[in-house]
C-alpha cells in the first residue's frame, strides 16, 4: 500500500469518541479563532475582488458566503471564505506543517457541512484529523519544503483540507485515498507572493481544491496510489531528493494528536508569526520601562531568525498587506503605540509619517552567534537605544501561543473573536455565534452555526 492509502486508514480510523476530549476542546478554539478571522476577512478587498471575480452574485446553491446574504456552490463557497480567513493573517498555525492550518480546512468543512450535512461533532473530528494529515506530511518535507519557496499552508494545507473533509463526511479509505493522490497534483503556492493579496488566496484555492477532490473522489475518480512517493510524485517534484523523509509521515500518529501538542499556534497581533517574537519583546520593553516617545529613539535593533527574517525584512513596506510582513513597521508601531490592532494595517496606515520617520532608525539583522541556541527559529531580541545613551533590551525565546505549552489564554481568544466578527455582526449576533460554537458537541447541524454568522 502506498503513502496515501496508509494514510487514509489512519483517517479513516479516527472517530468521535476515540479522539480525546482536549482534541475536541482545541478545535472548537481553533473554529472559533477561524471563524472570527474569516468575519473580518470578509471586509478585505482581497477577499471582495475574489467574490466579483468569481461570479458569486449570479450564482445560487446551499453555501453561505460569510460576510453577505447569499449561498452559492460549495467550491467558489470555499474559495471566498477560505480567502477571507486569511486576509488578515491573524488566524492560527502550525510549526510542524510551517503554516496556517485552519483556516484552509474550517471553510472547506463549513461548506461541505452545509452541501451534505455533518454535526458539530463531525466538525470537530474533522478538524482534528484534517491537522494529524497536514503536520505529518509536514514532518516529511519541511525545513527543506519551506526554504525552497513554496507557501506549506496552501501546498500542504490541501493534504489538510482532504484529511479534514474525509473524516468529517466518513469516506471510505479507497476514496480518501484517490482525493489525496488527486491533491498532489492541486498543491500550489509561492512565498514571493508573501505581502500581496494572492497570499490569502493560496489558502481560498487550497480550501476549494481540497473540497473538489473529495468531491471527485466520491463520484468515483481515480488517481495514482503512489502520488507522494513516486519518482515524478510530491515529495520529489516539490521538495527534490535527498530534501525529504517519507519515512517521518506515519510515525507517532495520532500519539498524540498534533492538535493536542505541540497543537496550533494562535495569534495576538494581525501581522505576520514571523514578527510576533520581536512584538512580544517590544511589549516588554514597554512594560518594564514605560512608553517611549519619537524623539525619545535614537536607534532600534532587532535581531531575527534568518527564516523569518528572510520575508520580515521590509523596511520601506508599500501597502498595507506589505507592512503586515515587516518587522521594521509591526515593531515600530508597537514601540509608539503599545499595541499592534487591525486599523494599523487599514486605510493609510502604513504610511504614518511619524512611524515611517522611526522606522528609518530601525535595523533588522538576523540572530548573533551564539545568541540563540542554533535550533531556535522562533525567539527575537530587540534593543532600543534612547538620545541620552541609555539603552534597553528585551528578548524572548518563543513568542506567547506559539504552541499549546505556553498558549494564549482563551479569554484574550475570546476577546480576539469578539473584536474580529463584531465588525460584520453586532453584539447579539456575536454572543450567539460564540454560544453554538461552545456547543458543538450537542449541535446537530452546522448549518445552524453558518446561519448564525450572517449578517442582518
């Protein structure tokens, strides 16, 4: 049996009751977290721009486009939502799969939910097995994958999205296997695109390529059983060889579950993960020695790791969606203001004159010898240095939610949800939304939970 069908029977084998109980606790956080981003999404010009250019106004079917009153067919369903759920770049991810996962499975499910019906318990396996699919291959291919060029939340997310969508609607493994085998040649997304707004539909392609090929392989279509492994297959054409490990995928599944540990890393800023460290010893600067005021800053530095610093370094962004992936910029505004909110990526932001002016005293390198362990990919250090010659240092080894060992308390998440879907629902409409996804064990159909999230 090849990679894809083993990997099949391991989803296939996974249900409701044999996941634990703290699985089915984190996907219901990480649907939630989804579903807030995806709200606030919805207002994004990447995300309407992909709305008028797939002709959902003429289009009629059972799948809600969040945001809007209407319901169209479950694929451009899924590729406007799953867009919308990464235009802001504040939803969850994965150190293992080296990217954003939920936000490729959670509009993807929502609509096949709502095309063949499935419960909140179906959801929250889903999301649990489509994660255990996405980081295992992951394990496989990365750092090799990632360094190469490809964006692994849209390459690997569609392994994802299929493992989601199998569980969650109990294919059979021959057809979870076909989808998967039918994914590898779906897989897409460069990290050039970082900072532009084809970024955010690398995740809207992956959740609608994910989707149809569950759907083709429940009509009967076919693909290669070897697709991972064959000499023209994934691993060799994406990574290359010698840049991978087969052999890493089936290990330890589900012992335990990668949503359970290390799990998702969940976001406090709206920017790109890769800054979140630097943001996070910024604040402490800050807590420790009070607000720094412009004329205060003789010189910035911020010390990164080479793979984050490699799409951070930006120190003159050109849009707002650029700043989002500027260290130079997320740190700066946090230096100046103390937090770093959705509005300070809107409109002109980037373009703040006294933020621009700080920012020319800013300098980003990567990491010193010896100032990180060499296997550290994640810590930052940041040193300001006043006009009258004192100088202040904070660091951090791994920012705070990066994994599920040092998590961002739910009611910072809760609150983060509040502020994201309030501004498409108001506050009624947000506390019911917030209550069925506290209650998707006992829901039976999610399509009470999509009508909940529309607007009026």
């Amino acid at each position: 049996m090849g990679l894809a069908g083993e990997i099949a029977r391991r989803v296939s084998a996974l249900n409701y009751d044999n996941v634990p109980p703290e699985a089915h606790r984190w996907s219901r956080i990480a649907v939630m977290d989804t579903l807030g981003c995806m709200l606030a999404g919805t207002l994004e010009d990447s995300t309407r721009l992909v709305r008028e250019s797939c002709g959902a106004e003429f289009e009629q079917g059972p799948c809600r486009v969040f945001g809007t009153t209407r319901k169209i067919g479950p694929l451009n369903a899924a590729l406007i939502n799953g867009t919308a759920a990464h235009a802001l770049d504040f939803d969850n991810g994965s150190n293992t799969m080296g990217g954003h996962v939920s936000a490729t499975m959670v509009p993807a499910m929502l609509a096949a939910a709502e095309l063949f019906g499935a419960s909140g318990r179906d959801l929250l396996l889903g999301h649990s097995a489509g994660f255990e699919v996405g980081t295992h291959i992951g394990r496989a291919v990365n750092f090799a994958h990632y360094e190469k060029g490809w964006h692994p939340t849209s390459t690997l997310g569609t392994f994802a999205v299929i493992g989601a969508l199998a569980a969650m609607l109990k294919l059979p493994p021959e057809q979870t296997e076909t989808a998967l085998g039918t994914g590898a040649s779906m897989a897409a997304g460069i990290k050039a695109n970082f900072g532009t707004m084809t970024k955010p539909l690398h995740v809207g392609l992956c959740a609608k390529n994910g989707l149809l090929a569950v759907m083709l392989a429940r009509k009967g279509y076919d693909a290669s059983a070897t697709a991972f492994e064959h000499k023209h297959g994934f691993f060799n054409v994406y990574n290359g060889p010698g840049t991978y490990d087969a052999a890493k995928v089936l290990p330890d599944w589900a012992a335990p579950l990668e949503i359970i540990s290390p799990g998702a890393g969940y976001k406090q800023y709206p920017c790109c993960a890769a800054t979140h460290a630097a943001l996070d010893a910024t604040l402490e600067l800050i807590r420790k020695h009070g607000s720094f005021r412009p004329a205060q800053i003789a010189k910035v530095e911020t010390w990164t790791p080479a793979r984050r610093l490699a799409h951070t370094d930006r120190p003159e962004p050109i849009s707002n969606l650029d700043a989002k992936f500027s260290v130079q910029y997320c740190v700066t505004r946090m230096l100046l203001e103390g937090r770093i909110l959705l509005q300070h990526f809107e409109a002109d932001a980037y373009r703040h004159l006294v933020t621009r002016e700080v920012m020319k005293r800013v300098t980003s390198v990567t990491h010193r010898a010896g100032q990180f362990p060499v296997d550290n990919h994640f810590g930052a250090e940041v040193k300001v240095t006043l006009t009258d010659g004192a100088s202040h240092s904070a660091r951090v080894d791994i920012q705070l939610g990066r994994t599920s060992d040092n998590p961002v308390p739910e009611p910072l998440l809760r609150a983060k949800f509040h502020h994201c879907a309030g501004r498409v629902l108001d506050g009624k409409q947000v506390d019911r939304l917030t209550t069925l996804v506290d209650g998707l064990p006992e829901l039976t159909s999610v399509a009470e939970l999509t009508a909940a999230a529309t607007p009026g």
